[in-house]
C-alpha cells in the first residue's frame, strides 16, 4: 500500500491581546512554551511550537497580540507579529467570542480584507458564551473579511480544538518536515525559563510595572548533582519601580522568585536554583542588546 506523503507547514496564530493565542498554543503542543497571564500584551515575541498529527508536522507560531502601537517596544511586538503572519501557509485569526469584536480585532479584519490569504477564524473561548450567540458573531465576522473555515473552540477546555488541529494537518503542503521529530520549539530552555519569571512579574505586579519591565537569564548552570543554578535580572526603568518589584523587606521579589522556581522545576523536572537580581535601566526598551534577547531586532 503506497504510504502517504508527509506534509509540513507554518500556521501563524494571530489576534487581539488577550485572544486566547499563547494558550492554544500550549494546548495544540501538548505542553507548556507560551506563558499566559489575563494580561493583555504579554507575549512579546514570536515563538514557535512544534506539532506532530499523522503524517503532518505543523509549525504553530504564537504571535504578539495586535493593537495601535504607542511606544517602540509595542511597535516592534505588532510588527513581529505580522511578519510572523505573512510568513506562514497559513493564519488562524483567533477572536475573544466574549469580547466579540473590538478596535484591535476591527483593524486586524480590515488588514485581511486587504490580502488575498486563506485565513481560518477560530471563535475563542467559547466555554464563557452561549452557543446561539457565536452563529451571529462568526457572521458579523465573515462579512468583514473571507473565511476559508471558522472553528469554534476553547484553547482552555479543548473544545473544538481536535477538529481545528486535524483540519490544519490535512491542508498543509505536502513537503518533508523541516524539524527533527522530538523538537517541539524554537527557544532555549534559557529564554523560556525567563518568560516563567516574567509571567509571575505579570500576575504580580500591577498597574504599568509589567510592561516596564523584562527578563533576561544572565546565567545557567548545570550542577553535578543534577540541579541547575539559574541567575535572572528583572530590568526596570526606574529606581521607585525596583523599589516596588523588591517589596517590603524583599518580600515580593521573593513570592516571584518562589513561583517561578516551582514552575521551573516542574518544567526542567529537576531541582532549580533561582537568583533574581533587580537592575534600573532607564532603556531597555530602546536598548538595542535587550531588543537582541527579545529577538526583536528589527528596525521599526
Ligand atoms: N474562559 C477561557 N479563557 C481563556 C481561553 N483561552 C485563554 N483564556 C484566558 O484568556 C487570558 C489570555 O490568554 P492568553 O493565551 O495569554 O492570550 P494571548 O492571546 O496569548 O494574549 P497576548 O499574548 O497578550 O496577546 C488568560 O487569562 C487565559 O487563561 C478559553 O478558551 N476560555
Ligand atoms: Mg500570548
């Protein structure tokens, strides 16, 4: 019997912040690359996730939500994310169905009609709405741009992802996998093991501290006892912003640092021990080199 050909493709997921992109992500991966916070914004760069359905290797790649970019950092996240979107064979455009659709997913629409792509709409969340109201929001939607497809899923439940999945893995190009079988990312454990602190910065922290500060893991290093030693500093832009990161008597720099070695040894499956530093820098944001380790070296 003739084997089928193998397939391979680039599936961009795109949307609004706060879509539900990074953990559909998580979940058609089978585990954990993306963080996700009820933050808007958080994913800053775009990263790969790597899956394996029959004879097709699907090449997910998370983007930064878009939205009308203010600062440098935001311009270079929306950016990235439409390279990230062009690039693929093909764009899964994820809507909030709770949220239904808002100025960012409005622009996001208007810059599809525009192109002639195959785009597939997936209506996320659909574990918070009624299902009598997702038939008129997936009109309302392909009235503003063309849909080859639309799903209705929940990246948190599962709901609806198999058939998503499954659908993706048929259409894709036939063509050999451009990945080794076992590899299901493109980021270093390094740089994954900073985007672990950088969610407890997120679900810590309040009000502008987030999105004033980055992670960076300055050092690793592999114990003889099978433990790994891991040095970060959390950049910030200004002293009183340190202030707060630190907390009183180092008290949240601490419960940041005490959650995310659990997720660290739950991830590395062993034993983690974490150091975190707190550094003013007034540029990150603008500093070429911290662009460079958000592999957001592009000129914007
Ligand atoms: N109820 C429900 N919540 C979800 C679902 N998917 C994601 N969420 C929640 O929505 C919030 C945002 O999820 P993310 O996966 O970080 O969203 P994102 O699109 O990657 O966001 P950015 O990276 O900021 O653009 C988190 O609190 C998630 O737990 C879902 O299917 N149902
Ligand atoms: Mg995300």
């Amino acid at each position: 019997m003739p084997i089928a050909p193998t397939r391979c493709g680039y599936v961009a997921l795109i949307g609004a912040p706060n879509a539900g992109k990074s953990t559909l992500l998580n979940r058609l991966v089978g585990c954990k690359l993306a963080i996700v916070t009820p933050k808007p914004q958080t994913t800053r760069t775009p990263l790969l996730g790597i899956a394996i359905e029959d004879r097709t290797q699907i090449v997910y790649v998370d983007t930064p939500g878009i939205f009308s970019p203010r600062r440098r950092l935001d311009r270079a996240m929306v950016a990235a994310a439409w390279l990230g979107a062009e690039d693929a064979d093909q764009m899964v455009l994820l809507v909030d169905a709770a949220r239904g659709i808002d100025r960012d997913t409005r622009r996001i629409l208007e810059r599809l009609a525009e192109r002639d792509r195959d785009t597939i709409l997936a209506l996320n969340k659909i574990d918070l709405v009624r299902r009598d109201s997702l038939l008129g929001l997936a009109d309302a939607l392909s009235r503003a741009a063309h849909f080859d497809r639309v799903f209705m899923i929940s990246g948190r439940t599962g709901d609806g992802v198999d058939d998503l999945r499954r659908h993706l893995a048929a259409i894709l190009p036939q063509g050999p996998w451009l990945f080794p079988e076992d590899q299901l990312s493109d980021v270093h454990e390094r740089q994954i093991a900073a985007e672990i602190t950088r969610e407890q910065v997120f679900l810590q922290l309040r009000d502008e501290l987030p999105y004033a500060s980055t992670v960076e893991t300055e050092r690793w290093e592999d114990k003889k006892d099978g433990s790994v030693r891991i040095e970060q500093v959390i950049y910030v832009q200004r002293p009183s912003q340190r202030a707060i990161v630190l907390g009183e008597g180092g008290e949240r720099i601490k419960a940041i640092g005490a959650r995310a070695r659990n997720e660290l040894e739950r991830m590395l499956d062993r034993r983690v021990h974490l150091f975190l530093f707190v550094k003013v820098s007034e540029n990150w944001l603008d500093d070429r080199e911290r662009y460079a380790a958000l592999r957001l070296d592009c000129d914007v």
